[in-house]
C-alpha cells in the first residue's frame, strides 16, 4: 500500500482512500500571469507520478487542479500593459497548458478556474460570517484565525510564533496579524474585475478558491491536497482553516514537495535560460526534465544544470537504446501487472519480483530516485543477458523496464519512422508547425498537432523539433 510522508502530522501514513478503489487528490495550479518556470514544472511531473502510479495499481483517480486566474499579480500586470485581468490571465493559461502537455503529463480530470467560483466562494465567506468565524472591515472580509483549532498544524507552528511571524498581509483592522482576507473590497476598474457581493463589490483572496474548488469537485475528507512546499504556509493553512471553522471535513493527507535550485551565481548566466521551462523544454527532450525530477526524491530540493540535465538526456539514450533492441518489449500490457496472476494470454512476460521492488520503491513516500536506479539496472541486465544469448530472459527484463518507464511517465522510443519517412503531406505539416512554435504561436501550433493527428500521426516534440510516427490504433 502506498505510504506518503503527511505535512500535517508529519509522519509517513499509509493512504487509505476513502472509497475503495478510488483515489482523489486536488493540486493548487498556476497563477497564470507569466511564462511557468521550473518549480511548476516540477509541481505538475510530481503529481503527474503520483497520478500515474495510484493509476498503474488499478485505482481509478479523480485529479483536480486549478488555475487561478484573478490575482493581484494578473491585475498588476493587466494595468502596466494596458489590458484586462481577463486577457492576461488567457494568454498564460493557453500557455500552461501547452507547457503541460509538453511535459508529456496528464491533464487533471477538472481544472476549474477561479472565476467560475465566485459565487460558491461568496456563499462559502456568507457563512463563515453567519458562523462568527469572519469578521467585516473597512477593506472587506477576513478569517479570524483564533477562532480555528488547531490553527499553525501545517506550519508546525504555535498561532503566538505565527503572530509574529513576517509572511502575513498588513491591514490595521485586522484583528490578528495571521488572520487573512476572505473578500478585497474594490471597485471594478479597465484592467481589474469586481464581483457584486453582501459587503460591496471586490473579489475573493486567493486561500478562498481552493477550499471552495476541492469540496465542491472532490467533497469531504477527499483524500490528498497537494503543492509546493511554499503553500504549506499560508496558502494551505488558511485554505484548511475555512474548512475546520465549518466543521467540514478537509483533506486526509498534505504531500508538498520541494524547491527546485539552479546553481549558484557564477553559474546563473550560463542558466539564464534554463529558468523559464519554456525555454528548457524548447532545447531538450521533455523526458529529460522528467526523469531529472524522478532522481531526486520528491520533497528534496532539485538542482537542475546543465550537466545534470545533458547526463538524463544521456541516460535516457540507454532507455530508448533498449527499446529498440527489444521492440516486442513494447508490446507489454498498460498498468502494473497483479501479483501471481500471471500473462493473461499473448502479453509479453515480465519480472514480477522486479515490479514488486518497483512498487516497494513507490510505494514508501514514492521513492522515486531507487525506482529509477532499479529501471537502469535493469536495462544493463537485460543488454547483458542479451549478450550471454539468453533472448527469452533478456526479454523479460526488458520488458519489465517498459513496465517501469511507463508507470513513470517515461515512454521508450523504439524504433519509429522519424521525420524523414513522413509522407509529403506530414512533412509540410510539420514545417509549417514548428514554425508557428518558434513564434510562439501556440494555436496554431496545436492545429497543426491536430492536423496531423487526423491523419494518423503520433506527434513528438523533440529537441530538433517535432517529430511524428505511425499512430498503430488509427
Ligand atoms: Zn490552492
């Protein structure tokens, strides 16, 4: 059973979902005001992992994340460019999703986006006001964190060292420096947008949208809420706290993972790109990035350089490399095979001693930097055996990496018409698309995906651009 280390207890629990056979979890998304940089990108290949894995093991999965698209940081930037919250925040939702479907990750079940939710949050704040948790002030609505108990559990913290503590809004009326806004009174304005609500016109805080957002798409006592570790506190503590002042009950387990570092300044300019994951994504094979991710333990800090980064990409050469000496490898079944069942007719056969220890790996706080050495070693064993003349085991080792890489997001690239076996009409196609991707035409970048996907066509990004071979279902 899978065990997670748990924010709020701070222990490592095994998750038990709430019903059988089931597993939801909810993900603070981006604040779409900018391009994404290498935190979300770690942030979505994370969770993506989870999701995947909790999938593999026969769990069917509900994965909500937001986008929050109203924000003081969308508005800010909608008056410096004289354009409206709503444009802003279009533009670098369009782009997230691009970058999150470059990152080969799933797309969450439900991403609802904040201003959808305006009116359940008003309803939300109405009875935090009615329960005498919130209070009225010049400036709108806060919590009154003193009325929560055991307000500071996911900071670790006692609510006097909070009171103290620096990261808190400032507001004179405030009853308390940890108490937070619920709704900002404001006017509308060109770029900034405002909602009729009972204490006059403005916009919910953001620690409202979550709380409102996961209950509402998931319910009670869903079973993990998820994030980095910088939303622990505030963000997650205050999203918690409306829930308990309601007496509702929240989410079962906290899983915040860690900060990605870029080295040092005297490296910094030689990085200079690296920092927007754009960039990153537009220079090297997304699998890189992903398995990068993969080899530092989740709630580690991840350093990424460019060596750490040119050594995945040779790793993944040896992936690829057993792919293609083993394409029947390939044709293994999807999902983690049950324990003792054995093939299931005309499967190719894999290791279950060997997806057992993947599992374990996973399966403790999903230790994903073991789960990888095991996959690596595998493929050593499997090319050895090979070697040896043993063709029925080493396809069996090689199928169990398949199996592995899989569950990890890691698709191996056997071997594959590449661009240069595209019939006349992809190949336009495919000119025509990374065109409009060097100018950062995404629209069009994605018609043309769809284009080619029409025609039967599985579509690739790589580092020389887009790549497409024979989709063998269409
Ligand atoms: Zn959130």
């Amino acid at each position: 059973m899978l065990h997670l280390h748990d924010t709020a207890t701070g222990r490592t629990v095994p998750v038990v979902p709430r019903t059988a056979g089931a597993f939801s979890f909810y993900v603070c998304g981006p604040t779409v005001y900018d391009v994404p940089h290498l935190g979300h990108g770690r942030s979505v290949l994370v969770f993506d992992v989870l999701r995947r894995y909790v999938e593999a093991t026969g769990l069917a999965v509900v994965h909500v994340a937001n986008i929050t698209d109203v924000d003081d940081k969308i508005i800010q930037r909608a008056q410096q460019e004289d354009r409206t919250a709503a444009a802003v925040a279009g533009q670098f939702e369009e782009l997230w999703w691009d970058v999150v479907d470059r990152l080969g990750a799933l797309r969450p079940t439900r991403a609802p986006r904040a201003t959808e939710y305006v009116g359940h949050m008003i309803d939300l704040i109405g009875e935090l006001v009615a329960a005498g948790a919130a209070y009225e002030t010049p400036g709108g609505v806060y919590l009154a964190t003193g009325s929560v108990p055991g307000y500071g559990l996911l900071a670790h913290q006692q609510l006097d060292e909070l009171r103290t503590g620096a990261r808190v809004e400032v507001d004179e009326h405030k009853q308390s420096p940890t108490d937070f806004a619920l709704w900002r009174r404001d006017e509308p304005s060109a770029a900034a947008p405002a909602w009729p609500s009972p204490w006059g016109p403005g916009r919910p805080g953001w620690h409202t949208e979550c709380v409102v957002m996961s209950l509402d798409l998931l319910g009670e006592g869903f079973d993990l809420h998820g994030g980095g570790l910088d939303l622990r506190f505030p963000h997650h503590e205050n999203e918690r706290a409306q829930a308990v002042a309601l007496g509702r009950e929240f989410a079962h387990v906290w899983m915040h993972h860690g900060f990605v570092e870029v080295e040092g300044e005297k490296m910094s300019k030689s990085l200079g790109n690296f920092t927007s994951l754009v960039d990153l994504l537009d220079r090297t094979d997304a699998r890189a990035f992903r398995l990068l991710v993969l080899r530092s333990h989740y709630r580690s800090p991840l350093e990424v350089t460019p060596a750490s980064v040119a050594d995945a990409e040779t790793a993944l050469g040896r992936l690829d490399a057993v792919a293609r000496r083993f394409p029947e490898a390939l044709s293994v079944g999807a999902g983690l095979p049950r324990q003792g069942a054995g093939p299931t007719g005309g499967e190719t056969v894999v290791d279950e001693a060997e997806i057992a220890g993947f599992q374990s790996s996973m399966d403790d706080d999903l230790d994903t930097p073991a789960a990888v050495s095991r996959m690596f070693d595998l493929i050593r064993r499997a090319n050895a055996t090979a070697d040896a003349g043993d063709g029925a085991a080493a396809l069996r080792l090689a199928a169990t990496v398949v199996v592995i890489a899989r569950t990890l997001g890691l698709e191996p690239r056997g071997p594959q018409p590449g661009a240069g076996q595209a019939d006349d009409e992809a190949t336009d196609l495919i000119r025509r698309r990374d065109a409009a991707r060097a100018a950062r035409d995404f629209t069009a970048a994605d018609a043309l995906r769809d284009e080619l996907h029409e025609r039967g066509w599985i579509v690739e990004d790589g580092p020389e651009g887009t790549r497409v071979r024979r989709d063998p279902s269409s």
